[in-house]
C-alpha cells in the first residue's frame, strides 16, 4: 500500500513531505517506546506512536522508517516537523488511537 | 591500516540532539557506498550508545574510525560508572528514571542492543570515573 492510502485509512493530517505519499509500504509497526523499536524491529517503514519527542523521528531515521503516524490527535512541535522534513520522513496525525490504528492498518494488508 | 577518523562531543545536556554523532556516521557510511544492512547495524548501536550517553553520564565524547572493512567506535564519558555490568548487559534491567522512561527509552535494551548490532564489543568502566565502550561492526 502507498503511504497515501494509510493517510486516507486513518483519515489523517499529513504533515510534512506530501511529495512522498507515493512511497510504498508494506509494514508497520507500533510503539512508545524507543527503546524497543530498536530492539525488536526489522523492515517496518511505518512507526505509529503516541510519542512526540524528536528522538521519534532520530529512531525512525537509525531504522530507515519512511512515515511516522501520531495517534490520538497528538501534534509534535515545528521543530520536529522540521527534523522529518530534513530526512524525508513523512508524518501523519491521526485522531484515532493506537490499536485501533493498527488494526485498520492490518486488516487492510499492512504486515508486521 | 589507513582510516577516516571522526570524533565528536556529545552534549548531555540537550535530549533532542542526542544522535546527531551516530547520524553524521551513518551519513558518511552511506557516501562510501558500505550495504544499507551495515549502515543500520552501525548507526543503531552507535545510536544507542549515544543514548545512554545522554541519559545517564551527562554526555562524553564519541570518536569513530572506518576502515575499509570494518568500523570502530569509541564512546567515552564521565559518568556514574556501571556497577554490575553483568546485569546492565540484561535485556529488560534499567536504572533510568520514570522521566526517561516517558521519553520512549530506559527499556532495559541499549546495551544489550549494541552487542546484539555489533561484532565485537568491550565494556570499560569504573564507578564514580565514567565508562568507555568500543564497539566493533564489520562491513
């Protein structure tokens, strides 16, 4: 799936590197904690997460991660933005929280 | 054997720049055309040092040389030192703070992720002095 149509699933805001919406992806996976995403993921190139620190997108960027969605409506600072935008990650922000992001995401295909 | 060395400060009092050493590395990896596979390996356990760096030794000093084959990293501060290192190489065992925590770190995974990214890796430290890591990672 393109990252465009996760954005459409989830019905969220795109914040930054709209000119990438047409990447596609084939895993996802979510976490709030950091730590973790670097232990255990693989070739995920989507991280959803609650957080909004800019060690998000700097953990995203370490994995090679394409997108990063915020859930529960949560909206990080400009400088973070600024920081994705610099790496070509494009960010999301939806409203809906995370497992049931995730699960819209799975049951339209998205692997773990 | 001929290297590029790159060393770096890295500042323990601002969170939000933590990784910038492991980035520039990761960088420069990527321009001498070493696989994307090595290139993660390197900058997540360099990263992940970077880290622990912040968080629990108010920063320190990270020198990186890249050989051909292989890369060496040497991560330095003042800290606190380990106490038990055995148990600090524990997946899951963390001293760092609720505070941390809420910032998405402190798992219990830094060290046991560098050894797990890593091919060689050596633990120096000494309580109330600081600690050094070296971490090697062939290409």
């Amino acid at each position: 799936m393109k990252i465009g149509e996760v954005a459409k699933l989830l019905n969220a805001e795109v914040l930054c590197c709209e000119d990438r919406l047409d990447t596609e992806i084939h895993t996802a996976c979510g976490s709030d904690m950091m730590s973790d995403v670097l232990a255990y993921v693989k070739d995920q190139s989507v991280l959803l997460t609650g957080l909004l620190n800019p060690q998000v997108v700097r953990t995203a960027e370490m994995m090679d991660m394409l997108c990063i969605v915020f859930v529960r409506g949560k909206r990080p600072e400009e400088s973070v933005i600024e920081l994705a935008r610099e790496k070509g990650i494009v960010l999301l922000t939806t409203e809906k929280r995370l497992f049931v992001a995730c699960g819209i995401l799975y049951t339209h295909g998205l692997g773990g | 054997m001929e290297c590029i060395r790159l060393e770096y400060d890295v500042d323990g009092e601002n969170f939000a720049s933590a990784g910038n050493a492991s980035e520039s590395v990761k960088r420069t990896l990527k321009q001498m055309g070493v696989s994307p596979e090595s290139v993660r390996r390197v900058a997540i356990a360099m990263y992940e040092g970077e880290i622990n760096m912040v968080i629990h030794a108010h920063g320190g000093r990270a020198e990186a040389e890249i050989y051909p084959d292989h890369i060496d990293i040497y991560l330095k501060d003042k800290g606190p030192g380990i106490a038990d290192l055995e148990l600090a190489m524990k997946a899951g065992w963390s001293t760092a703070s609720e505070n941390i925590r809420s910032l998405g770190f402190g798992a219990g995974m830094g060290l046991p992720n560098m050894k797990k990214y890593s091919d060689e890796m050596k633990v120096d430290s000494v309580v109330g002095v600081g600690t050094t890591v070296f971490l090697r990672i062939r290409f």
